[in-house]
C-alpha cells in the first residue's frame, strides 16, 4: 500500500495526460469528438492550411489533398496506433511468456532449441520479415502484428526464462511440487504470478517500439493499407506535398512523437516502480 | 584466431542458410508463381511447359536445392518490372547509391556520438551530459521517417539550403544521412556514455594518471580504447537499422538506391528483385556482424587468446 | 632522522556526498625521510588510501577535492600546483602501487607497452626500441623472469604476483624519490606475499627511494617499516617509531590492533576482535571518534577531541592522541 501511494507520489502526469489527450480518448470516442468524418473529402477545401496560418476553425489543422480534415484522421487513426500496438504487444507477450516459461523450467534440448530460435529471430533486421512479407501478401493488419510478434516475442522469453530459472529451484515451488502438484500447477500458480510484473514492464517498454514499427511499415505502404488513416500513412500523404503543403505530415508526426515520448517516459516510472531490477537492462 | 573466425564463419552460414530458406518458403506460400508470370488466359500446354520450365513438378527440396545454387552466383531470375534485367542487375545497379548514403550516415554518427558520449562521461553532471541525455531520449522517440520530413521541409523547403530530394552529391546526400544517422546518434551516444562512465572508474585509469600520463591519453587511449569494445558490439546492430533507415530514407527523400528499389518491387510485385534485395540486405547484415566479431577479438586480446 | 623528502601538513580531504561534505583525511600531518619507510595503518575506511590519493591528487573525480593544508616535495607544496605540474610529479617524483594487480593494469595493452609508457613520460622522443630495452631491465630489476618474452604478455596471462612485479616496474620506471604501496600484498598468495616484500626492501636498498607503506597488516609493518602512522577515522591517532609504538602502544586503538595480529609467540587463546564497527562517515562528531569502541573512555572522551601528546615510550617522535594516555593497562 505504501508503496503504491509513493508510485501516486511520483506519478508522471504531463505523459499520461498527453497520452489521454493523443492516443486514449480519441482512440475510444473518435467517432463523437471528431469535428468530421475522417473519409470525407471537401473537395472545395483541399489542402486547407490550418488555424492560425491562415486556416479557419472548420478545419483546426488543416486539410489533406482530397480536403479531408487532418485532425479528424489523427483521431481515428489513434483507433489503429492503440489497437495494433496492443494487440501486438499482448500476442508478442503470450508467445515469448509461454516458450520462456517452457525453457526455463522444461531445461534441456527444448530450452535450447528455443534461445536458439531467439537468438536468430534477434539477429534478423524486421524490415527484412515485412519486406518478404509484404512483397507477397501486400500490406494488411495480419502482416503488421506478424512481425511486431516476431520483433518483440524474444524480449518477453529472454526474461521470462531468466526469472524461472531462479524461480524453479525455490523453497515454495520445490514444496508444491513434493504436495504432488502438476507441472502446468505449478507454472500457473507458483511461477507466473511472479513474473507478472516484469512482463507488464517490458510490454510498456515496448509499446513506443512497436507504435514506431507500425507507423513505418504503413508509411512505407507494407504496413496498415489505405484508405484507413494510420498515423503512418497520413504522414506519407503529406510527403510529395511537403513543398506547399507541410501539416499534412506535419500534425500526424507530431501524434507519434507525442505518443511515443510519453509512453517511453511513462514506461520508465512503470518499471523503477515495479521492478527495479530491470532498470539496467 | 583462426578457429574464432571460422565458429563465427560456420554460424553466419547457419543464419544464411534459415533466411535463405525462408525467403525461399515465402516465394512458395502464396500459391504458385506461375499466376503471377502468365497471363489468365493462359493455355494448360503453356502452364505445364512453364512449371516443367521452373522445376515446380519437382520435390520440394529438389527446388530448395536449386535455389540455393542459383542464389550462391546470384541468380535470382529476370526482373518482371525492369524488364531486360535480371533481378541481380538491378538491385547492382542500385548498390552505389545505398552504400554511400549509408557510409555518410555511419560517418556522421560515429562523428557526432563518440565524442558526444566520451565527453558526457568526463564531465558527467555537467550542462552538455544533460543536453545528450534529451537528445537520446529524443533520438528513440522520434520516429525517422517523420523526421526525414520534418529535415526536408526545414532545411529545403523554408531555409533552401538543401535540394528537396532526389540523386545527386552531397548536398542531396546530407539530409537524408542525418535523418538515417538521427537514431544512432542517440544510442551510441547513451552507450559510449555508460561504458566511459565503467571503464574511467577502474584501477587501471587510476594507475595510468598515477603514472603521470596526461589527461587527455588517460581519456582517449587508457578508457577509450577500452569502454570502445561495447559500441563496437553495438555495430552490428547498427548494420540493421542502417538497412531499416536506407528503406525509409530513401522512399522519403526518393533516393534511388536498394532501399527504394524494395518499395518500388514491392509495388511492382517483382518478386525476384524482392527477393534479391532481401537476401543481399541478410548477406550484408551477417557480413557486418561477422566483422564486428572480429574486430571485437582484435580490440580486446583476452578473446583473441581466450 | 634524516631530510624529510615528503611533508605532509595538517591534510584535510573532503568528499562531497550527497549528505554533504565529509572530511575523510582530516588534519594529517607527517614526514617521510630519505630512505626510509613509514607504515601508515588502519582499517579499512580509516582514510590511509585517502591519504595516499591526495597526494598524488587522483582522488575520486568530481567529488574529491583537498580541503586544506600542505604536501610539501622537497619543500615545494603540491597542493594547489597546476594539473601540468603534478603530471610531472606523478611517476617521476612519486611513484604508486595499487592494492589489486589483477585490476591496475590495462586489460588491452601488452606488459611492454604499459611499462614502456612510464618510461617515455621521463624521456619524451626516445626511440620506441630504446624504451623497450630498458623497460626489460625494469621489469629485471623487479625480478620478472624472462622478461625479454615477457613484455609481449598481456595482463590476463600473467599470475597475480607476476601482475603486481609489473606494477613495480611501473613504479620504479621513473626513478621516482618516494614510491607509495597501498596494500600491495593483500590481494596476494602468503609465499608472494613475503617475496614481494623482500622486492620492495631490496628496491629501496638499491635507489635509496622513501616508501610510504599502506596496510592493515602490523606483522609486516614490525618488518618493513621504520616508523609508522596509525589512522582512525581520518585521523591519525598515533605515531613514532615501530619499537616505540609495538613497545608501548598508547592508544587504546593501537593496543587493540597488536592484540589481534596473529602470533607464535603469544599464545592466544581466541584471537582479539575490536568490539562496534569503525564510524560511518559523518560531517561533525564531538570527542573523540574511537570513544564508542573504547574500553578506557572517559567522559571527556565523548566531549571533546583529545590533544597530540607525547607517547610513554620517552621516544622522541612518539606521540598519541588519547585523554586517557597515563591509564594503566
């Protein structure tokens, strides 16, 4: 108790409440807030400059090049940033959890078959995976949590067999053991509730990763595809148009930064909070 | 020595031989290539020739196999969207040009972090160790295609001193080598730091000042020479998101080198150029790892003799 | 005794912990004569290493600084010279051994190298394989077999005593007036232990060089040392020559000390232990800092600091810091 009041005590505020305002509320109230509908073209106000460079309220940061409103496509693209990243980063959790847990308490030729596997899905660039991928499925949301899968599960079974390692040979696991518990039992109940922690501090570590990872590959048109407004692919919108037009990549950009900082801001505290020992990791 | 380089040698060829197999799997998943070569209208007579062509009719490891001893002389087949080139050609053609963008950009960051992360180590606390400490947390949060961008539009567009984009000499290369370098920056600067920061607390350090060596050899030659051996790991990492920042900086700033050239393929749906990429990014990616091994064993004698 | 070569006046060293400063030489004054060897002893925290840093000025950067008083070298005071000067002061005029061999050396360099290193700072431009000639007679003198082999060695393929003979060099490369040794031996085997001992008296036989000798071992101070300082707290709380201290120990810290060594001679049944933990380091304490661990305190001894006074002994230079020197043991 008294260690969650000092957690409030140093409560990062300015990140969580930048998060509320760019990734959270719009992510789950988009379709109320949102000034417009995000696919709709004013074709009359094409690329629009926003408000205070000569823009109107109408359209606070401005219009695309088909005169879609900019701040409306940020809002709902949220919608993708959070479930991508989260659906991504939960998947990515489940399999490294799982395989790190059978290699540190299996031990053996599965334990080293597994590092191995991480040891090279480590040593393989991602853009690598989503480039072969793409090039033969084209971009969609399936390709996208494949490889954010593929890129973060190692992390997760690195850790989680570290922590087994030690967990398995305690007193307390040793004694379910001899009381006849069964080897799933003992995963279940004795040794992941105490690596619960660990994994909710890597997981938060990686979501600034994994938000970047997106928001690149859909960039690069092997990611999210159109015409869904992905952060990513508002920002490619804007890329020919940078010379006349710069908030059209400008805005969406500035969503990622913001996200992306307070998120790894946040998951400093997160993990100095709960689980010091990774700090130098 | 030699027994240190050729583990390394048979280990790379290991992780070769999983991409190469990967990539080869991949060309087979979506169903077969034949419907991306022939037209829909296409007589059976031409399929069943085109397949024999191939070797498609033959056991899948036969055709494994063969693709490997295609892929060891570099033959990937012809390009479909360059037509009159093979695969091989084109990604060639397109080499130079990646090399030297991502040559300025490892310049640049070695450049600009090593002495940025040597000197926040020396005067830790001081105004410039916390001004590289916002420029790294910036460095990771700041996603590079957006600032490849951002670049663009402050340093061509508003201030001109830089072409927008496009192939040309330095003047084209620098914005988007700063762009590629931004990351690095931040974390060779973060690991300098923390390794300089280890090393300039030890006896050794101690005992050279105690010999009367001047500071700046305790620093450079004493400390250095020694906390170099972690960014020199972080090397081979940086080969990779060199690969991951020549793809997005040159699709952002339309430089045309193997980078762009995916996207392009990828557009076109030219797989053998695709794949020709890929493989030759993982032949790079291992190349320079490997090399970063060596170069590890030759700074740090306790592994050359270990 | 003889031209003193090092002074040391009135020392104060600060460091600058996060709870503020914290005086770990605090008013340490001594001298070293011209071949001759001091002892300075105490526990570990005592602040003996302390000394020997500040005096070489390589105190922990940033928060180490000397606060006050003089380190006289043949009369010229080192505190408050220029960086350039004590550069040119370390490994020429002083020389140092570090305690650990397995760490003082340079993972990444060759013996020959670090070696050649301490001799070119003396002779700036000589050619490389002058140097390296000579420093295979240093490593001679510090009895490195095979030194000419040796040189291409680098430090994890040689032994720990091997590594600190190598230190030696080091230390003796620049013909240095006064060699200080921070517990050169502790990290030793016993058998190297005595060798490198015996090194170190035929050294100073042979260059006439002063050593300041650093340990908590009083065995070998009875055999190496002329004189020696004992430090506490920071504080040196006793001083003479090793007869008179080992003879009539007047501190209540020195006798505790000699009666827990080791010895043949006495037959101890269990072996002495000083009760309480040397003092935590503090800003500002009142009386004496050994008060709470000693068995002869007085009153007065938690009050105020005791005054240096003359040791029982009727040695010259022995002297003591204890309210309660006249008690009766």
């Amino acid at each position: 108790m008294a260690r969650k009041l000092k957690f409030l005590e140093h409560l990062p505020f300015l990140p969580i409440a930048v998060l509320m305002i760019v990734l959270i509320v719009p992510a789950f109230f988009a379709d109320m807030i949102a000034p417009h509908d995000p696919y709709k073209a004013y074709l009359r106000n094409r690329m629009e400059p926003p408000l205070f460079f000569g823009g109107t309220t109408e359209f606070i940061l401005g219009t695309d090049r088909l005169g879609r409103d900019i701040l409306s496509r940020i809002m709902h693209g949220a919608r993708y940033a959070l479930i991508i990243s989260l659906a991504g980063i939960v998947l990515g959790a489940i399999v490294g959890t799982l395989l790190g847990l059978i290699a540190g308490y299996m031990r053996g030729h599965i334990e080293a078959l597994i590092m191995r596997v991480v040891d090279i899905t480590f040593a393989l660039p991602s853009i690598l995976l989503a480039l072969a991928l793409a090039s033969v499925s084209g971009p969609s949301f399936e390709l996208v949590i494949f490889v954010v899968i593929f890129v973060i599960w190692g992390f997760f079974a690195r850790q989680v067999r570290a922590e087994t390692l030690i967990l398995r040979e305690l007193d307390f696991v040793a004694r379910a053991r001899v009381a006849g518990a069964s080897d799933f039992r003992i995963l279940y109940r004795y040794i992941l509730p105490n690596i619960v922690n660990t994994i909710v501090v890597l997981a938060t570590l990686q979501i600034g990763v994994v938000i970047v990872l997106e928001a690149t590959l859909s960039f690069l048109g092997i990611g999210i595809p159109r015409p869904v407004p992905a952060w990513g692919l508002l920002v490619a919108d804007g890329r020919q148009l940078i010379v006349s037009s710069w908030w059209i990549s400008f805005f969406p950009g500035m969503a990622i930064l913001l996200t992306v900082l307070s998120v790894n801001m946040l998951g400093d505290s997160m993990r100095d909070w709960l689980d010091p020992k990774l700090r130098r990791v | 020595m030699l027994r240190f380089v050729l583990t390394r040698l048979s280990q790379m060829l290991v992780s070769l031989l999983v991409i190469t197999f990967i990539v080869f799997s991949l060309s087979h998943l979506t169903g077969s290539p034949i419907d991306s070569l022939l037209p829909d209208d296409a007589t059976p007579q031409q399929i069943a020739s085109l397949t024999e062509h191939l070797g498609l009719d033959r056991p899948y490891y036969v055709q494994y196999l063969t693709f490997l001893q295609n892929a060891a002389v570099g033959d990937f087949g012809d390009s479909t969207k360059w037509k009159g080139s093979t695969a091989a050609e084109v990604v060639l053609e397109r080499l130079p040009a990646t090399l030297q963008l991502g040559g300025l950009a490892v310049l640049i960051s070695v450049v600009a972090a090593i002495p940025m992360g040597v000197m926040s180590a020396v005067r830790r606390g001081s105004i410039f160790d916390r001004m590289a400490g916002v420029v790294a947390l910036l460095g990771q949060s700041l996603p590079a295609f957006w600032l490849g961008i951002v670049l663009m539009w402050i340093f061509a567009v508003i201030l001109g001193w830089f072409p927008t984009s496009g192939y040309g000499g330095l003047t084209y290369m620098i914005l988007p080598a700063v762009g590629m370098a931004w990351f690095q920056i931040a974390a060779l600067t973060r690991l300098t730091r923390s390794a300089m920061l280890e090393v300039l607390d030890t006896e050794y350090v101690k005992l050279a000042r105690i010999k009367g060596v001047n500071e700046r050899q305790v620093i450079w030659k004493h400390a250095f020479r020694n906390a170099a051996i972690v960014p020199i790991t972080y090397f081979g990492v940086l080969a990779g998101s060199l690969l991951t920042g020549s793809v997005v900086m040159e699709t952002v700033f339309a430089w045309p080198g193997t980078g762009l050239l995916a996207i392009d393929a990828i557009r076109g749906r030219d797989f053998p150029v695709v794949q020709s990429v890929v493989l030759f990014f993982a032949v790079f990616y291992l190349l320079a790892n490997f090399l970063v091994d060596v170069l590890y064993a030759i700074i740090d004698p306790r592994i050359r003799y270990g | 005794m003889a031209e003193p070569v090092l002074q040391v006046k009135n020392l104060r060293t600060m460091l600058d912990l996060p709870g503020g400063p914290v005086p770990v030489v605090d008013d340490v004054s001594f001298d070293v004569g011209v071949g001759e060897t001091l002892g300075i002893v105490g526990e570990s925290g005592s602040g003996k290493s302390m000394t020997a840093l500040s005096i070489m000025q390589v105190l922990p950067k940033p928060i180490g600084r000397i606060d006050s008083g003089h380190i006289l070298l043949e009369g010229i005071d080192l505190v408050g010279i220029s960086e350039q000067k004590i550069r040119q002061i370390r490994g020429r005029e002083i020389g140092m051994i570090l305690q650990d061999p397995h760490t003082s050396l340079n993972p990444v360099f060759n013996v020959g190298n670090q070696v050649t290193e301490a001799l070119q700072i003396d002779n700036p431009g000589t050619p490389h394989k002058t140097l390296l000639a000579r420093a295979v007679d240093t490593l001679k003198k510090v009895n490195v077999a095979d030194a000419e082999r040796r040189i291409h060695a680098y430090p994890h393929q040689l032994s720990g005593g091997m590594k600190q003979r190598v230190v030696g060099a080091i230390a003796i490369a620049g013909a240095p007036k006064i060699i200080i040794a921070d517990e050169p031996t502790t990290a030793l085997d016993v058998t190297i232990q005595l060798q490198y001992l015996q090194l170190l008296r035929e050294i100073q036989d042979e260059t006439g060089t002063a050593i300041i000798f650093i340990t908590h071992d009083l065995g070998i101070v009875a055999n190496l040392c002329h004189r020696l300082v004992v430090m506490y707290a920071g504080k040196i709380v006793e001083s003479g020559t090793v007869a008179d201290v080992f003879g009539a120990p007047s501190h209540p810290y020195t006798e505790a000390l000699l009666k827990s060594v080791p010895s043949v001679d006495r037959k101890l049944d269990r072996l002495y232990a000083i009760d309480g933990q040397p003092p935590a380091l503090v800003t500002n304490r009142a009386g004496c800092s050994f008060a709470p661990r000693c068995p002869y305190v007085l009153d007065i001894c938690r009050i105020q600091e005791p005054l240096e006074s003359r040791g029982p002994s009727g040695g010259a230079s022995h002297c003591a810091s204890c309210w309660n020197i006249e008690r009766t043991t």
